[in-house]
C-alpha cells in the first residue's frame, strides 16, 4: 500500500488540506468551511485512501514518535 500524508491549514472561517504521496504527487486539495458536517466528509474522504499505516494528527510539526512510548 501507498504512504500518504495529510496537511491542514486552520483558519477561524475555512481551512486547507493538501494530501500527497510519497513521491509527492498532489492527491486532494480543498478548501472547506469551518462545519462540522464539511471537516467530517473531508476526513472521509482522506481515509478512503490506501495507506501502510496511521500516526497522529497533530497541529505542530515536532510530533512524538508514533505509537507512543508507554509510561
């Protein structure tokens, strides 16, 4: 299965995602508004892409190592 990343730019009225693959290719890029029913089809539309595995959603780019290490 293909890896993929996906991208999300917050504003207060709308926001960005980008998804691209691991040569870079743009997969999907939309701007959506801030509702909740827009941000749910979005994720929707970002899981039906294959993908080799999942880490955290995370709004800084400094994320721990996924999974994270048990206490």
């Amino acid at each position: 299965m293909p890896e993929i990343w996906a991208g999300l730019d917050i504003g207060k009225k709308h926001h960005h995602a980008v998804v691209i693959d691991a040569d870079g290719k743009r997969l999907l890029s939309r701007r959506v508004l801030n509702d909740e029913s827009e941000l749910l089809q979005l994720i929707a539309d970002v899981l039906e892409y294959p993908v080799t595995c999942c880490g955290p959603w995370t709004s800084t780019p400094a994320s721990p190592p996924w999974p994270p290490a048990s206490s």
